[in-house]
C-alpha cells in the first residue's frame, strides 16, 4: 500500500509466484494477496517474532536435510554453517516451541507450526525474493534482517535471477542510499561530498577520476518549498492522500 510501484509491478504482477505477507496486520496488503488465490499466505504472529520465526524456519530444513550443501561448502565457513546448525535445531526452536512463544492472542499455535514447516518446504524448494521494510528493519533491527539473510544462504537463494533480499526503504531518498550507495548530501560510508579526502577515498574505489564527483552537495528538497515557486507536485507518496 505504501510502495504502490513495487507491489504492483513485482509483487502482483508476477502472478505465477506464491506470496507470502508476514504482518500481525491485516493490512490492504495482505488483503490483495490472500484475495489473488492459490497459494498465498497471510502469516500472522507477535510483533517482534521474526527472529525465532525465521530461525525456526532455518531448523525444519536442516532436520530434513533440505539444505543447500553445495552452495554452503561453496560459499560459507563450514564453523559457521556447524554454530548456525546447532542454534537452529535445538529443542527450543522447534516450530511447536516456537508457535506457542509468539502466536497471537487467541490465534492457533498448531496452525502457525504448521506455516512454519510449510514456509520450510517452499524455502527449501522454490527460488525466492525476499522483501522487508521498516516493520523488520526497525522493530528487530540487524537481528531481524540477519534472520532472513540466513535462510537465503541456506537455501542456496541468493546471486541469480528470482532469488535474493530486497530492502524497501521509507523516504524517497532512503532508495538512494540503499540501492546506490549515495544520495545528494552525503557519498557511501556517510562520508562528506564537500571533503576532498572523502571524495578521493570513494573515487579510488568506485575507480573514476574525482572530478567526476561533484563537490557542492545537493538541494534538500524541503528548502526548495521555502522559495516562491509556481507549482509542488507530490506524487506516489501516501501522505498526498491527505491534500
């Protein structure tokens, strides 16, 4: 709802793919998916579950053997793949264990266990693209997104076309900063455009001549408002619902 570009050419538009909406909310959001048919989930738990969530999802493919070995020999320390293994598949992280820690208030935690193996399963079997945003990003934070990180080096989802983490920032310039790697007032790393050192630092690594990057930083947007201007146009934001 509030990414309408993304939710409609990625998400709805790929109408062969299963979807999965992971919010205690039932959100217009998940509403469209459930609605689309087949078989699309709504998965509901307590806020700030993801972790054990996700982990659990982690153990029911490593109990089953469901993982991508060749792609973890490849690509992960075998001593980190052995601590992730034994944290995942202990007692405590098991999906009825987990159902019950963070199923909502009158909900069924049998039903949740079970979406967990099924999350499992489609892991496990399907190529997958995954997608969070502030409620992930900010409610468990480096832990959260790890969490899912995880589960795509597991499964080998990851470096090819239908497979890999996407982050949706808030903010228009929160895009930029994701996905590029700058935005008008600061160059990666939040380093400073108007300092020569900073600049020189990222042209050695972005390999182009320094005068490529410009020394004057950008306009914020909202000093442009404070100027005697013939037309403000905001379009594709929620808040413009409001005028």
């Amino acid at each position: 709802e509030t990414f309408p570009q993304f939710f409609i050419k990625k998400v709805m538009a790929n109408r062969g793919a299963v979807k999965v909406v992971v919010d205690p909310m039932l959100t217009s959001t998940a509403k469209a998916v459930v609605a689309g048919g087949g078989r699309n989930l709504h998965v509901r738990f307590r806020s700030g579950g993801d972790v054990l969530f996700n982990t659990s999802i982690a153990g029911e493919i490593l109990r089953h053997g469901l993982e991508n070995r060749a792609y973890l020999d490849q690509y992960v320390e075998p001593a980190a793949v052995e601590a992730y293994a034994g944290l995942a598949t202990s007692p405590e992280l098991a999906p009825d264990r987990v159902a019950e820690r963070i199923a909502l208030a009158g909900s069924s935690a049998s039903e949740l266990a079970a979406v967990i193996r099924e999350c499992a399963r489609m892991w496990a079997t399907r190529r997958v693209v995954s997608q969070s945003s502030m409620g992930l990003n900010q409610r468990t934070g480096v832990d959260g997104v790890a969490s899912l990180l995880n589960l795509h080096l597991l499964t080998g989802n990851l470096g090819e076309p239908g497979r890999g983490h996407l982050r949706v920032a808030g903010q228009s310039n929160a895009p930029s900063e994701v996905y590029l790697g700058y935005n008008s007032q600061l160059l990666p790393f939040r380093l400073k455009i108007a300092n020569a050192d900073h600049r020189e630092k990222i042209a050695m690594i972005w390999r182009i001549p320094v005068e490529y990057i410009d020394p004057v930083p950008g306009i914020p947007i909202s000093h442009y408002v404070r100027e005697p201007i013939g037309l403000l146009l905001v379009q594709g934001t929620d808040f413009a619902n409001n005028f």
